[in-house]
C-alpha cells in the first residue's frame, strides 16, 4: 500500500504493519501479560454486545464530536498512550501528536517513549496530553507537572496501573527489550510506593485537569471522584498488566454509576472499530482511547497512516450512530444496546477475521 489513502479498511493497517514490523516489535505491540487472558476478554466483552437499532429518523447531518478539558474533539478518541512509540514509527511521540492535530482529537503522550515532553510540545501547536510514570519523589512528580503546565499540555495523567511491570511472555520469550525498557526502567520502586495521599498532595497544589489511568473498580472511582480528580481512565492497560482482570467494558457499569456524573469517564481496552466506539459511549464513557490500533497504524504508514485510520474510525462510527437511527451522541442510552454471546473466539486480532484468509 504506497499511498495511506489507499486504506479502504482498518484490518489492512494490521496487515501492512505486520510485513513492515520486525516480528520482535509486532509482538510488544500486540502481545498481552501472561496467559493473555485479559487481553482476550477486552475483545469479548466487546463482542458481547448488540445493538438494537430504531430506524426512519432523520440521520442525514450525524455529529461525532464531543468536547473534553475545553476543546472540541472530532471524534471521542484519544491516541492512547504507548511506550517505545519510536520502536513502531520514526519520529516516536511526536508522530502521533502531529496526527492528533491533523485530525482534531487528541494524543497522550507517555512519558516512557521519545522524544520527551518538552520536544513533543515544541513539535505541535495543539492541545494535547501528558501521562507519566512515576521514577522519582514528589520533587521529581511537580517538576514534570510544572513543565507540561509550562508546554502547553491541557491535562495530566498519572498511570497507576504499572506497581509491577507485567510479563508479556511472547517478549520474554525472546528475551526482548523495548527501547524505552532498555534505557528508562530504573526507579520503578517510586511507582510502587505512590499512593492516594500523593494523588491528594497534587490535587491540592495543582489546577490543571487530573486523569487517573488504570482504574478498575467502583471502589477506587468513587476514591477519584472524593478527591476531585477530573477524569477517571477506565482500563486495564490493554490486558498488559494484571492477568485475569475483566474484560474491558464489563468495568463501565459499576464505575459510570460509582462516578455519578462527577468526572469525566475515558475508557480504553480492545477499540479497534467504530462499532466498539459506539459500544463504549453507550455504556458511559465520554471518550475512548486507542492503543494497539494506533500502533498498527502507525506501524504501517506513519503520521498519515495515522490520521487515515482516524478518518476510517470516524467513518464507521458516524455509519454505526446513523444506523441506530441518532445524530449525537447524547441521543443514546442503554435501551439500544442488548446482551448476545460472541460469535468469534476472542483474540487480540480476531477483530479483523479476513486477516487469517490472506484476504
Ligand atoms: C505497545 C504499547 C505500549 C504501551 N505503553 C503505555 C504507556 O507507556 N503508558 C500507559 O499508560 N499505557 C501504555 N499502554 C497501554 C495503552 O495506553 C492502553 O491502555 C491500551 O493499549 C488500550 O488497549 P488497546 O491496545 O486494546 O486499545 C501501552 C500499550 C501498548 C500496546
């Protein structure tokens, strides 16, 4: 595929990063801890949902976007934040920030991946987010929250789901390093030792909108909204970490009713279509985020690849929304959605089922 236009589908970007990746960076991309059981259930618990449409209503003019920490989002799609980005596309962090602003949504940048924050910022006049892993005491946290504030980011995320770095076996197997593994592992104990009093000291001394990633359960939501916290991230890292976790929005319902309206939901685990967008919003997340597909795109045709599959995401969720018979987003609620078994055994690319005919 020479020319990223070419993309007619979201399953051809997996094919073409799968032949340009080596098979090392394929499988830190796609890979998922241990047994990947949780991996597995991310794409299930998609799968486990139908959809019960209504029709003959006007759907001519469908609006996909939202709004978030002040800015308008084309579609409610976050780039997720991935480590090592320089391992899948030259250019690192900044690519998928170029793509973000391309399109109209945004990218969290993580801090495990380089170019690093400030070079980042200086890349891309647009609003963007900054998401850190702890490596050091609070001196070390207000000094990055002090330099994105300086650069220009609109929020912060703290990832809070990584107390212990989970073993992806495939890349155990190959005794494999991603580059930021290689050079930025060291001081993971402040990781493990950062708490909620950490979480409230910030809270305290900062304005700037807070995201907690990696929250699970109603118990730690109903923690985020008691201190104020502005976006609780509903994930499970993309089934990266702890093995065993739910499937991803089968953690929606008792955390959407635990944060009552009080912060902002994102939710990520398993997106790799329109339809699982449209899933996700009716279950009451505000936006979502994208991991590995972000990967795959980038992996297989650069920033443009990247704001072609943007463009493909939105296309589809613009043709699910119409087909359930709404224009917006806020016109939908549980009723359109219904409980029915996969038809697919789950895995992490059982989503794109021409993938294993070769086409
Ligand atoms: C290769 C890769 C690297 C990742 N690195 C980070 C990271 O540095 N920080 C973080 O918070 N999450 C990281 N994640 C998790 C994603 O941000 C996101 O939670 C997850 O990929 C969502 O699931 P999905 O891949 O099924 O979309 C990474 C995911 C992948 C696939």
């Amino acid at each position: 595929m020479s020319n990223p236009t070419d993309f007619m589908t979201m399953q051809e970007f997996a094919k073409i990063a799968k032949e340009k990746l080596s098979f090392e960076t394929w499988d830190y991309l796609i890979g998922g801890a241990y047994t990947e059981t949780t991996l597995k259930r991310n794409r299930q618990s998609l799968d486990n949902i139908a959809f019960r449409p209504r029709v003959l209503n006007d759907v001519e003019h469908v609006d996909a976007s939202v709004e978030l920490f002040g800015h308008k989002l084309r579609l409610p799609v976050i780039m997720a934040p991935i480590g090592s980005v320089q391992d899948f596309v030259e250019g690192g962090g900044v690519v998928p920030t170029k793509a973000a602003a391309r399109f109209g949504c945004y990218h969290m940048l993580s801090s495990v991946c380089k170019p690093y924050l400030d070079a980042v910022a200086e890349s891309v006049d647009y609003p963007k987010i900054y998401q850190l892993y702890v490596r050091g005491d609070a001196e070390w946290v207000d000094d990055h929250i002090d330099r994105a504030i300086a650069a220009g980011y609109v929020a912060f995320c703290f990832t809070v789901d990584l107390d212990y770095y989970s073993k992806r076996e495939r890349d155990v197997a190959k005794r494999y390093l991603s580059t930021s593994r290689k050079t930025q592992a060291s001081g993971e104990e402040w990781q493990k030792r950062f708490n909620w009093d950490d979480i409230k000291r910030i809270r305290a001394k900062y304005d700037i909108p807070l995201i907690l990633k990696g929250i699970a359960t109603a118990e730690d939501a109903a923690k985020c909204v008691a201190i104020g916290i502005d976006a609780v991230y509903v994930s499970n890292h993309g089934g990266r970490q702890l093995d065993h976790g739910r499937g991803g929005v089968d953690l929606l319902p008792e955390i959407v009713k635990a944060v009552n309206g009080k912060a902002k939901i994102i939710f990520d685990g398993g997106i790799m279509r329109g339809a699982d967008v449209v899933k996700a919003m009716i279950m009451g997340a505000d936006c979502v985020g994208i991991g590995r597909l972000q990967g795959l795109a980038a992996g297989a045709a650069g920033e443009d690849g990247l704001v072609r599959m943007l463009e493909l995401l939105e296309e589809e969720a613009i043709a699910a929304l119409g087909m359930l018979g709404v224009t917006k987003w806020d016109q939908l609620d549980m009723s359109y959605l219904h409980a029915a078994p996969e038809v697919t055994p789950p895995h992490v690319l059982s989503v794109f089922p021409l993938l294993d005919e070769g086409y």
